[in-house]
C-alpha cells in the first residue's frame, strides 16, 4: 500500500486537513528545542510569538515573560528563534565571562535591503575586526578621547546656547536644535564640517535618520525580518523605512563623492578621506572589505552611533530637569560652586561635580535609550544560566532589563541621582550601569557619548533655568522605536540671569 494510493482516496476536504496537518507536524519538527534549550511561551507555527510582539514597547513584553520563564528563555520570530537574556548578573556571564562567544552579528533582512554591505555594525570575522581597528584608531586620531576634542565640543556648544537663547523663554521644542548641535559633531570628525542650525536640507536629513530609527524599532520590521521574501512584495511602512534610509544613504554618497574630488593623500582632513586612503592600501586584502560601499555604511552606522542615541538622551535630560525642579537645582547649585556663571565647563572639571556626574549617569539609567539593543549571534556554542545555545543562535540582551534590575537598583523605576552617589556624597560607579551594552561588541559611540552628554548638558544648566510653560503637564510617554525617545514635548529655557 502506497502512500499515492492513500492520497487518492482522500477527498478535497479530508486532503486539506492532511496537508495542514502536515505542514504543521514537519514545522513542529523542525524548531523544537534541543535538549537544555532555554524555554519560552508556546508559539503558533509557521508565525511563532511574532504577533505577541505587536507592541510599541516590546521591552515591556519580555520583561513579563521574564516573570514566567526567568533570566533566560527564548521566542521563535517566523523561521528563527531568538535567546532573549535578561538582568545585569545573565548579561554578565553572557557579554564579560564569555564574550568571544557573542562577537556575531546575524544579518536581519531589512538591514541587508538597506545596505549594499554590512557596515561596522553588522560585519563579522575578520572584516569586523580590521573595520573596528581602523575606526578606533581613526577616531582617536581625531580626537576622541583626547583634550583637542573638549575645544570642539565647547565651540558648538555656544552655538547651542546661542540658539536656545533666541527662544528668549518661550515655549520650543528643542527635538532639532539638539540634534543638530550634537550631530555636528561626528559630522566634523566623519564629514570635515558641521551644519548650520538654519540649514533646511541638513534638517531634513535629520527628519529622516529620526524616522528611520522609529522604523526600525516598528513591528513592520520585525515582520519583514521574519517573512522578507512576501513582505518585500506587500504594502507597509517597512517600505518607508527603506525609503528614508535610501535617502539618507543619497546624501551620504554625495558626501564621499566630494571628499573623492578634493582628497589629498598628504592631509587627510576627517574619518571619510583617511577611509579613501586605506582602500588603496588594502586592495591586496579584499577579505577586509574596504571598499565605498562599506564605507558608506560605515558613515551611516556613526551616524546613528555618535548623534542619534546622544541626543535622545539629552532629550531625556531636560525632561527629566523639568520634572525634577529640586534635583536641577542642585545640578545648578554644584556648577555655581565649582565653574560659576562664566568659566566653560571641561572634562576635568567632573571629578569636582559629583552630582551633576550622577544626574548625567541616571538620566541614562532611566531615558534608557536602547532597550533591547542589536541582536548577537553565537559564534561558538556556550551555556547561559545553565541553558545550551548552539553555535549561529541569536541572542538578544535586554538593557531594560539590567537597567532596571530590581535585585541591583534600590529604586528602580524611580530617578533617583542617589545610585551613583556614596553617603558622603562622591560619585560611585555601577556595574549594572550599561547603556552602551558591555563586551567586544558594546557601542564604539561611547566615549564620546560620555564626552558630549557631560559638556552638553552642563552648559545648558549653567545657563538656563528648564520648565514647563504655564498651563502644560510634561509626561515620561515615550515612543519606542530602535531607540526609546520622549513624545515630543515643549519647555521654556529661562536665561538664569534673568531670574537672579
């Protein structure tokens, strides 16, 4: 008796359910867990726990799965399953005691769409590490890190100052103008120049790396990932986020493009000509992969990287001022007493300003700007919590998770400057703090994010009283994207001598 002669004596309906239930028992087979695999809520075939992930705030989610299943459990996206981990001590053991295990990156395929080559972001193996050793050392041959960097910071941060005093303590909202004062700044080190805050075409661009970054973080993508091959076919707003990019990208080329015209081999001026110098010097190396493409990703991926996440986070900052009246004026109160009214702020000056050092640490602690982070993948097999996790398993750290770890934040959800201070009032460092991720792959943005957000942020607070203007409640609601960002918002930036 064969299997045909069985399948013709089926009827239409009798051969549907067969075949449903055929489909579903070799799918069942095909993504059940192997033995000690970590575990997770039951999942729907062909669709897995895709669909439970259709939330503006998918962090949210996890952590009631945390609840459930612990540290350590897993979620099936279409084909592939995914190792979420979760709290600082399961972050630890994954991303410090083991970290060479999570040195991959896997390949969504809406990034594959929206670059022609992995950039630094996304690259692995030795291309990934000849990239990352020529931007770190690119990026300290510029500055980062170093004294020249604060002169940098410092001239455009009166260019800032100056553009919220214009608003003369009217209501604005400041979402552009940071931005741009920020983003000014990896455009100096990566483009050679920055933008005048009046630029419309350069505004525009920001508008659109902003609305990539909400796009990113959009169930849209999540769907397009899992099911690219239908998805690249149907209508969505994953095709906005390949739209805005493309543009994005457009700019860029234009950039590199100009920087090809005018290089000169003897002086290179910025991170773009010393990458056009070293493609030349690693033709006979194309495993590399210096080449334009790559660089273009590169530059997107320092984008996002150097402005992006650092000017959400002030964002968060002044929110969190005007929220939080007594805290900035104690923030006010140290800069009087250290720097007074006139003398500019320097990095060597935080040693003496325990508090605003604090409050810089727990606006990130709270703004929490990358919940979820980018995904890892396994490039050897490892065990976290007791589970197994085979070799090209992706792996996903929640920071919202560590950053809000019950068992290492005396309170947690509360903002609270007092985690980062001792009794006696000086600064304590956490090893919970990880905003920036930690491990081999942690973000390369953060020295000068460090940078940034302690100059930015006290010049601001030197000069400005922050509220919010009459009649108006300001909220921590938020929009969640590949970063979590404030809804838009107004406030007042009152010049503090007009208060004296």
């Amino acid at each position: 008796m064969s299997v045909w002669w069985l399948w013709e004596q089926l009827d239409a309906r009798s051969a549907l359910i067969f075949v449903v239930v055929l489909l579903f028992v070799s799918d069942y087979l095909k993504h059940r867990d192997g033995k000690n695999f970590p575990p997770g809520p039951f999942w729907v075939p062909f669709v897995g726990d895709l669909f439970k992930m259709a939330s503006d705030h998918p962090h949210l989610y996890m952590a009631k799965l945390t609840e459930k299943f612990g540290n350590v459990y897993s979620l099936r996206f279409g084909g592939s399953k995914i190792v979420i981990v979760n709290g600082y001590k399961m972050a630890k053991e994954a991303l410090l005691t083991q970290g060479y295990a999570l040195t991959g990156r896997p390949q969504p395929a809406a990034y594959d769409r929206i670059y022609k080559i992995p950039g630094l972001t996304l690259s692995n193996g030795y291309t990934w590490k000849e990239h990352k050793r020529f931007t770190l050392t690119t990026l300290r041959n510029f500055g980062v890190g170093k004294k020249s960097l604060e002169s940098i910071i410092m001239e455009e941060a009166k260019f800032f100052v100056e553009a919220f005093e214009e608003e003369r303590g009217q209501p604005f909202n400041p979402h552009y103008t940071i931005n741009n004062a920020i983003s000014n700044i990896i455009c100096l080190i990566v483009l050679g120049h920055r933008f005048e805050y009046s630029d419309s075409h350069y505004r525009e661009i920001q508008h659109l790396i902003n609305r990539g970054i909400v796009l990113e973080g959009s169930w849209w993508t999540w769907v397009y990932n899992a099911y690219p091959r239908i998805m690249r076919y149907l209508p969505g707003r994953h095709n906005e986020l390949f739209s805005v990019y493309g543009k994005v990208l457009v700019f860029l080329r234009e950039e590199i493009r100009n920087h090809k015209e005018d290089l000169d081999p003897t002086s290179p001026r910025d991170y773009i000509d010393t990458y056009l110098l070293e493609i030349e010097k690693r033709k006979d190396d194309p495993a590399a992969a210096f080449n334009d493409d790559a660089l273009c990703s590169n530059t997107l991926d320092l984008f996002v990287a150097g402005s992006e996440t650092t000017a959400t986070t002030l964002r968060w900052a002044l929110l969190f001022m005007v929220l939080n009246p007594q805290i900035q004026e104690k923030v006010q109160a140290e800069i009087d007493s250290v720097l007074g009214q006139t003398h500019l702020p320097s990095m060597e000056d935080k040693i003496n300003m325990p508090y605003t050092e604090a409050v810089v640490h727990e606006i990130q602690r709270m703004g929490d700007i990358v919940p979820l982070n980018l995904f890892k993948m396994t490039v050897e097999d490892m065990t976290i919590g007791g589970y197994a996790i085979p070799k090209d398993t992706a792996v996903l750290i929640n920071l919202n998770s560590i950053l809000k770890d019950k068992s290492e934040w005396e309170t947690p959800n509360t903002f609270n400057p007092a985690h980062f201070l001792t009794p006696d009032g000086k600064f304590r460092r956490r090893e919970a703090f990880m905003p920036f991720s930690a491990g081999k792959r942690s973000c390369l943005g953060e020295p000068l994010a460090r940078i940034e957000l302690f100059l930015f942020f006290t010049c601001l607070l030197q000069k400005f009283t922050f509220c919010a203007p009459e009649g108006t409640n300001l909220t921590l609601d938020s929009i969640s994207g590949f970063t979590r960002a404030p809804v838009p918002y107004k406030i007042c930036a009152i010049p503090r001598h007009q208060i004296a």
